[in-house]
C-alpha cells in the first residue's frame, strides 16, 4: 500500500514556491498511486519555449549624454543651437574666435599633441586629418614632423595660428556625429577653465532605461529586447551599453541610489522617427528555454516523499506523476519525467 499526497501551489513574488499538504489517503495502485477522485479542472501539458521577461519603463531619445567643458579662460565668440548635428570638422563652439573642432574618436582628448608624441590619440588625429583629405604622412600613433605639417595646413584652413600644435582644447573627439543637446554657455560672456560650455548626444535614436542593482541580471550586452512605441507598435531592439550611475538623493534625510543605466539600440530608425522623445516600455528577456514541456503552476503538487508531481488524467482515471521542474515564468513551469508527454491532461488543484 502507498499513500499519495497533494497540496496546493502558490508562485509567489520573484518566483518563490509555497506549498501545504493535504492527506488524499491510502490507494491500491502501487505502480500508479491511483487518486482516489477524478480532477474537476485540468489543463494539457504543452511543448513551447518559455521566456521569463519583465518589462521596465524607458526613455526614447538619443541615448546617453556627454558634455564638453572649456580647456582655457577666455571669451565664448560662437555656439551651436539646441538640436543642431555636427559632423567632423564642424566647429563645436569657439573661444576668443578661434574654433573647437569635431572629430572622430573613442578616447577623449587629454592632453598636448605634438612632434614626438605617441599613442591612440594621435592615431585618431592623423584618421580624422587623412579622411579630411590631407595627406604626406603615415597614419599611425607617432606624431611625426610630417603629421606637424600636415596639422599646419588643417590649422589654416581653419583660420588659426599655424603652430603645427594640437593644443588641448582645440578639438573635441567623439564616436561619430554629434546632436547638441543643451547650450550652457552664453555667446559673449567669459569663461574659465573647466566650465560647461554645452551637451551633446549621437543622432542616432536609442532607449535609456534605469534599473534597480537587483534587476541588473536583465542588462545583458546584445541580448534582443522589445519596446512598444506610444502608438502601440513595438520594434526590437538589443542592449548596446551598461553602465553604474548614482542618482543624487532627492532630500537630506535620503541617501543616494545606485542604478544601472541600460541604453537600447534601435536598428530601425525609421520605426522611431516620429518621435524626438517619447516615454515607452521595454521588455527583457531574463532566461529562455526552448521546447520544453509546460503546465500551469496550479497543476503541480507536492509529494510526500519530497519534490513535485502532476496528476496525469485520461478521464476515467488518473495517478500522480512525479517530476522536474524548471523554470517558472508567464504562471507556467517548465516539466520533465517519465510518462508526462505533450498534449496529456493534468489536474488543476481546487
């Protein structure tokens, strides 16, 4: 003789399995563990990929933004408008008339550049000089007598002071072509060294969606997402940046909070493109599992032995079915044991 026990199931918040038992008494199958009652309610156990995805809210717009400061103490002689894309060789602003110049680069300018220096930076110059167009030197990380003439006839172009001298503050480096996002400085009034002078962004349209450090496990570099636009379409999109941000705290008696800063890309841009800045939801995939066998998470019970098991019915009888779980996700859970197939009924606790 065995006995067969049963419980009901609750999936509480964060995936959290709660349970009691309830005494079904004793059976005389043995082999099956034949209930003692037919199930009221049941359900098929289905084959299907179960996705457990959350959905946060998320800004559209252009991505995160950056923001040039002032190198040297002098007077702002020219600035973009709020909006404007810059491309290389645009001037970012000017001081005391002579330009800051965008170009393209990863790494921010630092420091000096002349004959004799070396590194990335000056690998990005002599780029940014050779797609201009000026030529007679090689294009490599050492800043060469050559690259010092070739930066005299740029600097002529650009109505400067032919120096042959990068000086810190004359270009601004970037990934690509820039938006201005915020003017912060005035046309006319003087500035000092390391003020903001202006922000700026990419152009192209990207979602930024701030996450609280337990959800970080959702920001998975290149993972496919989904965002629903206000109109009720959705496009896809992948997570291109993660990164740590803390966010000031609002009063006195609050301490600031540490986000994760998670920036979408979206590959299509004419999706999005009624839109400047719109507010839209983002949904990330947190795990995935690929044809598996699923049933409702009310189907399971608890057995006596230990574990979970379904109630298998054919509607003239049914037994108790131990198995594996998986993941849960949706109110359903992934299963896996012997005799639980596609397309059987299970019973649905009261």
């Amino acid at each position: 003789m065995r006995r067969a026990w049963t419980a009901v199931v609750v999936l509480a918040a964060g995936g959290a399995v709660s349970a009691f038992l309830v005494n079904r008494g004793d059976t005389s199958q043995a082999a099956n563990q034949t209930a003692q009652a037919l199930p009221v309610n049941t359900a098929r156990v289905t084959q299907q990929t179960l996705k457990d995805t959350e959905t946060e809210d998320g800004d559209l717009g252009f991505g995160t933004t950056s923001t040039a400061v002032n190198r040297s103490a002098g007077t702002i002689t020219g600035l973009p408008d709020s909006g404007q894309e810059l491309r290389r060789g645009n001037t970012v602003y000017s001081l005391d008339n002579k330009p800051t110049t965008l170009l393209y680069g990863a790494l921010p300018a630092y420091r000096r550049l002349a004959n004799g220096s070396a590194g990335t930076d000056v690998l990005q110059l002599e780029q940014n000089l050779r797609a201009l167009g000026y030529t007679g030197f090689t294009v490599d990380d050492e800043y060469t007598a050559a690259t010092a003439e070739a930066v005299e006839e740029w600097q002529e172009d650009r109505g400067l002071d032919e120096t042959g001298v990068v000086e810190l503050g004359s270009v601004l480096f970037a990934p690509g072509h820039i938006r201005v996002d915020s003017v912060d400085a005035q046309e006319g009034a003087p500035l000092g060294p390391e003020q903001k002078v202006l922000t700026y962004t990419g152009t192209t349209k990207a979602v930024t969606v701030e996450l609280d450090v337990a959800d970080q496990r959702l920001a998975k570099p290149d993972a496919a997402v989904t965002v629903a636009l206000p109109d009720g379409k959705t496009v896809p999109g992948r997570v291109d940046k993660v990164s740590t941000k803390i966010v000031p705290a609002e009063s006195p008696d609050k301490d600031p909070e540490t986000k994760v800063e998670v920036v979408v890309a979206i590959d299509n841009q004419k999706a999005v493109a009624a839109w400047s800045l719109a507010a839209v939801d983002v949904t990330f995939t947190a795990s995935e599992r690929k044809n598996v066998l699923t049933v409702p998470v009310a189907a399971l019970v608890a057995l006596r032995e230990g574990g979970f098991g379904v109630e298998v019915t054919d509607g003239t009888s049914s037994h108790y079915a131990p198995v594996k779980t998986g993941l849960f996700a949706s109110g359903q859970v992934e299963i896996s044991g012997t005799g639980v197939k596609a397309g059987i009924a299970v019973g649905i606790p009261k």
